[in-house]
C-alpha cells in the first residue's frame, strides 16, 4: 500500500501546530476534522458489537469511523453514496457544464469570508442564468441545476470558482422546452456586475473582514472598480445525452478530500512529499508537486469547510421544494422511471469491492445483530484486555457499556 494522507499527519502534524503560525489554526474545523482522521477507526471512537442470534459465541467488534470529509476513508464512502443519488436524480436529458470563477484579486478577501462570499456566489450564479433564461422570448423555461464548489486549484493553491451542471432546456407551460443556446458574454457580464454589487453591499454594511485594495492606499471598493475591466473567466460546454460522466467529473471531490491519495508519489518524513494531480494526460515525474511536509499540511487544512458551510447546491427542477412539483412533471415528459435508489451502506460496499460479507456468522451464514455499543478510555486496561482478548460474557459489559453511553 502506498503512502496515505493519515501516515503523513500521523508524522507531522503535532510538529506542525507546534511550530507554525498559520491562522488556518485558529479556525475550530480545522481541529476538529484532524482530530476525527486521525482517531478514525481506533478505540477512542468507540465499537460496535454484533452478535449471532443462534451461536452467542460468534461475537464481531467494529470499530466506529470517523464521518469526517477529511478523512480519505469515510470521505469517498460519503462521496460515492451521494454520487449514486445525484446519479439516480439527474435527468436523461442534454446538460451543460459551466464554470463561474474570481478573479486573482478577491482571492485572499474569500479566504476570510468564506460563508458570506461564496453564499453570493451561489446566490449569483442562479440569478445569472435565470436573467439570461427569462429574457429570452422565446425560452423563459425553468430549468434544473447542480452547482458544486471547489476552492482548490493547481498545486492545491486557493482559488474559489463553482462547477455548474444545468439542463439544456426546461419547463414551460407543462411542456419539455429544449434549449441549448448560452451567451457567454451576455453571462460573463451579468456575473461580473451582480458579484461586484453584491461585493459592495457586503462592505459596505461591514460584513467582510480583511477587505483591503491591491496595494497600500487603495479602498476595497477603488480595488473593485478596476477589476471591473478584467476578464473574468467563464466557461462553458455542452455534455448530450448521458451526463453520468459530468456528474462524477464534477462531484469527485464534493463531499471527501481535495486530494487523492494515488497521487501521492513520494514521502521523505519531515523532508518532502510530491503528489501528482489527475489528470486525463500522463504527467511525468518531474511535473509532479513537490513541497515540505507542513506546506503540504498548510495546503490540505486550507481547502477544510467551516461547519455548516454548504458544499453543494441544488437549483430550479433539481431543488428539493420542485420534488414533487416540476420536478416529478419533467420525469414525466422525459420517460424517467423513479426507481428506488440503493443506499451504499459499509457492508454493502464490502460486498462489492471483496465479495466478503463482514456481518455474517461463519458457522450458520446468518447475518449478525447489532447487540450494543462500547465506548470507554483506551487507557482503561482492564477493559481494553477484555476486548482485545474477546472476553466479554452473555455481553453484561456491552450492555453496562451501552447503557452507560
């Protein structure tokens, strides 16, 4: 097995909150999603007993994971069950993919109002596309849209821009409407003007923090009136028929790490690591990102969301108040059969990938049942001989244990 981002922070991380200045430090979440990798699976987090009905001797103790998006192990399991949901949502029909970004200049003010900024964005976006939408005479459908956001670019640098999937067309008057014609200039405008007024209005109500100008002596608004004139980059694709593909390129990263754990080429402990991205094009070794162990930290906990802060968006038809509305009419026109979708579970997945199922008793093949919950301090050694040793009768300590949590 190759290095893993849990080895890695294992090595470095008390040496580097010991010895780093970094305000990502002072953010609480930060904190809390390390604490929960590194203690994923481990006895801190208590354990999970299950027991044959038939054969009490058949006893199974699993250990709690983590739930964090942090962790590469309970983030991808997170991500691949809510990629088999958008999956079953999304309608059989053309979308198109399209990306709304900041320009360099607001970069370093998002990282400091991350909830208040990329709400606007959010908020922006939507009123963008639904402007152009409804100006058109011919069009004024209501359509259905994903948008997820990614604050990570190249070399895991902070740069803040969304992913948008939205259907080619819509509906009007109970009717399909197909459409696949978007200005890009006509968006590239509207976006530029409803985010810098939306800018404005935050500043000026003194909503946002470090809002300061390019260089010493200019406003923050000054700033914003001379990067009106830049060019803010937005790009636009059509995916027809099966957008499968676009969902999974664009919510890879929705809900777990910013980093696979396969582009982790090389680990020198308190020296180097070198990663490389994905990419649909072989990179070679000496393309590949190279930093010290605290850089690569510093890059990780930066990308870490504040609690409660939305990764994912859903707008029009794909919105949950349109679920039994337009969205269950669009269904309906577009031959979409709602079939029941399968929740990924942990054992499911086992099954799966190593065709092993882990809650099965090996003398009768009847599943186990769940029996009860341990949770106690690994530094209690009586009780942690009982559980290593498996010596737990008629399950008295489960059910102290259980009772006691």
């Amino acid at each position: 097995m190759g290095v893993t981002i849990k080895e890695i922070f294992e090595n470095e991380w008390f040496g580097f909150v010991n010895s780093s200045d970094s305000e990502e430090l002072k953010r609480p979440a930060v904190i809390s999603n390390v604490w929960k990798m590194l203690h994923c699976k481990t006895l801190w987090l208590g354990l999970q007993v299950y027991q044959c009905p038939e054969h009490k001797k058949v006893t199974k103790l699993v250990p709690n994971t983590c739930k964090s998006r942090f962790c590469p192990s309970c983030g991808y399991k997170a991500n691949l069950s809510w990629l088999n949901q958008l999956l079953d949502m999304a309608l059989p029909c053309d979308h198109q993919h399209l990306i709304f970004t900041l320009p360099y200049d607001l970069r370093e003010v998002t990282k400091h109002n991350r909830r208040k900024i990329i709400n606007l964005m959010s908020q922006c976006l939507w009123r963008t596309l639904k402007q152009f939408i409804n100006k058109q005479k011919t069009l004024g459908y209501q359509p259905g849209a994903v948008a997820i956001l990614h604050t990570f670019g190249k070399g895991l640098k902070w740069h803040v821009h969304f992913h948008v999937l939205i259907t080619a067309g819509g509906i009007k008057d109970d009717q399909w409407v197909e459409n696949t014609y978007l200005n890009e200039q006509y968006l590239k405008k509207t976006w530029k003007a409803k985010m810098l007024a939306g800018l404005r209005k935050l500043y000026r109500s003194g909503e946002l923090a470090r809002a300061y100008g390019k260089y010493p002596g200019q406003s923050f608004e000054q700033m914003l009136t001379e990067i009106y004139d830049d060019n803010w980059y937005l790009w636009i694709d059509q995916v027809k028929g099966d957008c499968s593909f676009a969902f999974i390129y664009i919510g890879r990263y929705a809900r777990r790490h910013c980093i696979s754990q396969k582009g982790i080429c090389q680990y020198i402990k308190g020296k180097l690591v070198t990663w490389k991205e994905r990419s649909k094009v072989p990179v070679p070794d000496i393309c590949a990102n190279r930093a010290t162990p605290h850089e690569f930290i510093e890059l990780l906990i930066t990308h870490i969301p504040n609690r409660y802060d939305h990764q994912i968006y859903y707008y029009g038809l794909y919105s949950s108040r349109q679920k039994n509305g337009q969205y269950k009419k669009a269904c309906e026109l577009l031959g979409k059969t709602n079939k029941p979708s399968v929740e990924l579970d942990w054992q499911k997945m086992m099954k799966w990938t190593h065709d092993v199922n882990p809650l099965e008793c090996p003398e009768c093949k009847k599943p186990l049942k769940f029996a009860g919950m341990i949770f106690f301090n690994p530094k209690d050694k009586e009780t942690l001989d009982l559980i290593l040793n498996y010596e737990i009768k008629n399950y008295v300590l489960v059910a102290k244990k259980a009772d006691s949590s």
